[in-house]
C-alpha cells in the first residue's frame, strides 16, 4: 500500500472514530430528545417537570413529579423520559408526547442523577443516601440492581457503549467509574481534601475526557476572597499507563479569565462534535463559553462571557449543536443560545413562580454571590447551604471549628449557630458585611449588634433572606424508618429515652432539641470544648435537632466524630455528652439504629399541639 493510500485510509479511519454520538449520557436537570425535538426541564421548586417543543419554542406542558426533582433523561431514542423526586424517593417515568405517566419505581433515599442506556431500556440512577447506583428495568419498572458507589454521590454519565458509568461524590469531588457488566469499581479518580460539591459530570464524545464543576472550600481560611474557589476538574478517563500518572487537570475558574472571579459551577456542557464547553456559575449569574483545546494540558481557552439570568442551574446543546439551552432556575425560564453566535434567540417560561415575592427576593439573595450580598464574588450563602443542605465541612471560624449544620427545620429551632450567637437570621447582616461575605449589606444603616435589639424590620430584603431560610421543613421520613421502627430501633428508642443516658434531657421534644425561639437561650458543655485548642467561645454548645441526623456526617460542632457511634464512644469520654459508657455494644447498636430512623414521623403536628413557636421571617 502507498503512503498515500495509507495516509488516506487513516483519515477516514480516524474521522469515522471522531463521529459524536447523538446520545448525550450525562445527567442533568435538563435534556434534550436524540431528534432535538423536546426539551424536558425539572423544576425543583414546583415539584414539576416542563415539556418543552423546540421547534415551535414553546412549553407544551407541565407535570407534576413530586418533592424537588433533580436529574430528567430521555430514554434512549424515544420520547419517554425518567425524573428523580430526590424529596420523595422515587423515579417517575413519563411519555413526553402524551404528558401521561407511564410509572414509578420507588428507591431507597435522595434519587438525583439520571441516565439511560442508548436503547432505552435501562435507567441509572445515583442514590445521594446511601451512596449508590440502581439500575432499573424501563419496561418493568423495577429496579434490579444497586451498585455501591460511594458516599453521597450525585453526577451520573454512561459512556457511549453503556459499558461504564461514571460517579462523583458530592461532598469529596472523588469520581469512580463503574463496569455496568459486574457492577464493580472499575477506576476512580481521587480530588484533593478541600474539593467539594459536586453534582454532575459530562463525557467528550470522542476523547478520554470528563469533566466536572465543583468548588474547593478551604477550611481552614474564615474569609470571602480565600476559602471558597469554583473549579473545572478535567479527567483523563484512559486507564493508568504508570502508578504516579495524574489524570486529573484542576482549572480554577475564579482566574480563568484575567481577574473576574465567578462563583458555584452547577453544571457543564459540550457540543456533540466535541469542540465547545460551556459551564454556568449559580452564584455569580454568568456563564463562560470556552473551546475545546486536544492538548492534554490547557484543556479550554475561554471564548466569551455571557451574562445570565437569576440562578442559573443547567446547560444543554442541541443534538445538531446549533443551539444551548440555559435554565434559570430563579426566574423559572430556559434561554436558547446560538453556538456560534451567543446571541440570545429565545426565551420559554417553564412554570409559574411558586413562591411569595418576599420568599423569591430572599431565596435570590441566598444564591447570590454579588453585591449586596459579596463584595469579592466568591461566596454566596448557597455555597456552604446548598438548598438548605449541610456542605458536609467543617469550618476554622474565628470562634473556633465549626461544623456546618443543615437548615432544616431552622424555624422551629432558634437561636442560630453551634454558639447560639444569633437569635434571629436577620443577624446575618453581620456575616453578609463581615470578613467571610465583605458585603455592602441589606440594612440601610446602623445594624443592631447580634442577640442585642432585632434587627427584623429594618430591611425588606434582610426580611426576605430571613423568610425564605426559615422555609426548610422538616427532613423527610428516614428511609430507615419508611415502614415503622425495626425492632432494633425500638430498642434503641428505649435506650436513648432512658433517665440513666439522658439522651433525652437534650434533645427533647417532637424535634429532639431544646432549643427553641425565645429570649431564653440554652446550651450546654457536652465536653467538647476541650478537643478544639482553637476554640474562643465558652464551651458551651447549642443543642442540634436530630432528625434527619443519619445523612449529616461528620457531627459535633468540631467535626470529629465521623460516624454516630463515634459521637457515642469515642467522642463520649467522661460521659459528658449522655451516659453511654454503660452500655453494652449491642445497646450502642440498637441506638445508632434508633438515631438513623429520625424523624420516623412528622414532628409539626406534635410541636404545634405542645404550643412551640415556629419563626416565619
């Protein structure tokens, strides 16, 4: 053969292997039908799911789904497409073109990442608790596998030959790969310790190339311009040729381009033909538009800056790519984009705004990273409370380490902090114009000092991010409790209500907290004050609810108690914090069980009928 011929049959060879798939794979909470012609979007705060036709650029219509779904997939070729209810434990299936539900599986806790093999007949999904992937029978509607993969795991991708898939931990940025034939760890790729928050992860169509947003959060700094950065991890998905070999390329997005800083990358997204990247920052608004650079070094050079709407959560692109799709998740709409243009072409309502105007005010304020909420662009108050959620860190504060707790049920379980240093959230204004967020402010004026005068009434935006703070309801029921206590549960319920542990002198009440609105602040010295030598406060620790408590690890206000038993032993010396040194392993057994099934029912009917007190704004 000439080298001619031979150069030629190369060409072909390698331009036939460059050709993209039509089968996106990659989670997100938008996507795209493989003949470009309906757009599925979920909407977390409806509890819906929008249909949206393309070619005419209109919603076609609305469904509803359940408790904040989060990932939506077509299935396969077709026009049938899974949601996850991440709040209700379940994937519904739906026909798009009928709006007509086909089905249900019901799942073990927090459903959020959603893929389907290309044929359609099979669906993944990412379990965030308890750290799996479960596979289920579109034709059936059963799931018939769960695959360990981790802890807290959210972004889901499937290679183009269904072979593998690809997770990452939310909490650790750590992604693994699994062979979908045995189920098994098939490689991992490990982040650094301060990675953090990360949701989703997107597969180049022709290289050995993912890529996931996430953020660091550097513990150990308690200020805006330095604990908080927003990166684009680039993984080399090729198996290891060397045992020191780095497959993992951190671009920092906060110098990406020159000095303008960016805030919370929620999601990422490339062309079908493999040439441009688009990743959206929640916190800051905007949106870098890059191009794909096959160098293995830079990775994407940055072609424009788009600004965006309010919270922006999702990017998609078109099968012909022509065309990416951005959903604003605060202004409820979807903006279509021209690939090579970036002209805005069209704009599509998805669903009304569910929430009261103060709400939306205060809940636009709470993802914002910009004035008046931050000077330096960095942080945002989603950015360690992401939906209310705990960012599973523990914090060097000023007053000494502090773990970051959810925002569920905050109304019913003021004052605020681990050092019940705040009594109302209006306090915040005090961290919003502090060191950590270095923020103009809501408050026009003198600001009254925390636990002194209130500060609510001074401000109608302040007001507004106290509103919505206090919205988080209760953790849903425990998976661990979803048809009543085991018997080891009650056994343990015996153990922790029990005047010899005195588990129960503290966390009381329908929300296992004695803490409670009102000018009568209580904490308490469990003995874990002196484990800090940092610690500048009294020793002295507000009371946590419990409920939801088998998802919020590590716990103690300083962290060091990776696992609910270790708050019962190990980090129990003395007997300072409840008597358990007593007990015998299987009584430690039965009230860790016992823990990991709260709330095993609503606690507002309880609180409301023993007269608690329940903070609106």
């Amino acid at each position: 053969m000439s080298r001619t011929a031979a150069g030629l049959l190369l060409l072909i060879i390698v331009t036939l292997g460059a050709t993209p798939s039509a089968f996106a794979g990659s989670s997100s909470l938008m996507d795209i039908s493989a003949d470009g012609m309906l757009l599925a979007c979920s909407n977390r705060d409806s509890g819906t799911v929008t249909i949206v036709d393309l070619k005419s650029q209109k919603k076609l219509r609305e469904m509803p789904v359940g408790h904040k779904p989060e990932g939506v997939a077509f299935l396969g070729k077709s026009h049938k497409i899974a949601v996850a209810s991440f709040a209700d434990d379940v994937v519904v299936f739906f026909d798009a073109d009928a709006g007509k539900e086909l089905g249900r599986t019901d799942v073990f806790d927090e459903p959020y990442g959603v893929v389907s093999d290309a044929a359609g007949k099979r669906v993944f999904v990412t379990l965030s608790y308890p750290g799996q992937v479960v596979e289920i029978d579109v034709t059936t509607f059963k799931q018939t596998r769960a695959m360990d993969a981790g802890r807290s795991v959210r972004g889901l991708a499937i290679s183009n030959d269904d072979a593998r898939l690809y997770v990452t931990e939310y909490y650790t940025a750590n992604v693994i790969s699994l062979d979908t034939a045995t189920g098994k760890v098939a490689d991992r790729w490990d982040g650094i310790s301060s990675d953090n928050l990360s949701r989703q992860v997107v597969l180049h169509p022709t290289r050995d190339k993912a890529y996931i947003p996430h953020i660091r959060s550097a513990t150990e700094r308690a200020h805006g311009e330095g604990s908080i950065f927003p990166y684009v991890t680039v993984l080399d998905t090729h198996a290891a040729t060397k045992p020191e070999e780095k497959r993992r390329k951190r671009i920092p997005m906060d110098s990406f381009v020159s000095t303008h800083v960016t805030a919370n990358p929620w999601e990422t997204a490339i062309t079908p033909d493999g040439k441009k990247f688009f990743v959206v920052f929640a916190g800051t608004y905007d949106m870098y538009a890059c191009e794909v650079i096959d160098d293995d070094y830079r990775e994407i050079r940055h072609k424009a800056t788009i600004n965006l709407g309010n919270n922006p959560r999702a990017v998609r692109v078109s099968p012909d790519g022509k065309t990416f799709y951005v959903y604003n998740a605060l202004d409820f709409n979807i903006v279509g984009y021209d690939t090579g243009t970036y002209r805005k072409d069209v704009t599509i309502g998805v669903t009304a705004n569910p929430l009261s105007d103060e709400v939306l005010l205060g809940k636009q304020l709470f993802y914002s990273a910009l004035q008046p909420m931050a000077s330096r662009r960095w942080i945002s108050c989603s950015s360690c409370h992401p939906d209310g959620e705990t960012d599973g860190r523990t914090w060097q504060n000023p007053e000494g380490l502090r773990d970051t707790p959810s925002l569920s049920a905050l109304a019913w379980t003021h004052p605020l902090h681990w050092s019940a240093d705040r009594d109302e959230v209006q306090d915040f204004e005090h961290a919003i114009r502090g060191n950590l967020m270095q923020g103009r402010g809501l408050i026009r004026g003198r600001m009254e000092p925390a636990l002194g005068g209130p500060n609510k009434g001074l401000s109608k935006e302040l007001d507004a991010l106290a509103a919505y703070t206090n919205i988080h309801s209760s953790p849903a029921i425990s998976p661990h409790a979803k048809t009543g206590l085991s018997e080891a549960a009650k056994r343990g319920r015996e153990v922790f209500l029990a005047k010899q542990t005195q588990c129960s002198t503290c966390h009381s009440g329908p929300y296992y907290t004695d803490s409670r609105p009102g000018p009568n602040l209580m904490t308490h010295d469990v003995g874990t004050g002196k484990a800090d030598p940092s610690e500048k406060m009294p020793p002295a620790y507000d009371t946590p609810t419990l409920l939801g408590v088998y998802k919020t690890a590590p716990y103690l206000h300083h962290g060091k108690a990776a696992t609910l038993r270790d708050v019962l032993t190990t980090q129990n010396k003395g007997d300072v914090h409840g008597k358990t040194s007593h007990l015998s392993p299987q009584q430690i057994d039965d009230l860790v069980e016992f823990l990991k099934a709260l709330p095993y029912e609503d606690p507002e009917p309880a609180a409301k009928a023993a007269g608690l007190v329940k903070v609106e704004r």
